[in-house]
C-alpha cells in the first residue's frame, strides 16, 4: 500500500470521502436516535442512509473525477 501523491486533494474533492463522512454522521445520528428515542423518528433511519451513502462511496470510489484526474485519461 503507498499513499498517493495529492492524498490532499483527495480528502478535499473525492466523493467516495464526501460519502463516507455523511455516512459516518448517519451511523452516529442512529446511535443517539437509539439512546435519546425522540418521537416521530422510527428506528432504522439513519442507519438505512448510512448503507445507502456507503454503497455510493463504493461506487463514486471508482469512478473518474475530472477533479482529481492527472491527465493519463487524455
């Protein structure tokens, strides 16, 4: 494993990292949902969001973004 280049542009324009930080914030939203059990918010939601942004992080991973790209696409 080697660490890329421009890991710095990475973490600031990738989307898979976007992703995976919403979907970190969602897993955490569903554990305080769990404690506090505030009404009108059905168990299960935010965790639901959380697989969803998780499977776009997977697919935004191997994606091209022209953001990032260093040229050999051209």
């Amino acid at each position: 494993m080697q660490l890329v280049e421009d890991w710095q542009a990475v973490l600031k324009k990738a989307w898979s990292v976007k992703f995976n930080i919403a979907a970190t914030l969602f897993g955490a939203a569903e554990v305080v949902v769990a404690l506090v059990q505030p009404a009108g918010i059905p168990n299960g939601v935010f965790a639901g969001l959380a697989g969803l942004t998780t499977t776009a992080a997977v697919v935004a991973r191997v994606l091209a973004q022209k953001e990032l790209s260093d040229g050999a696409d051209k």
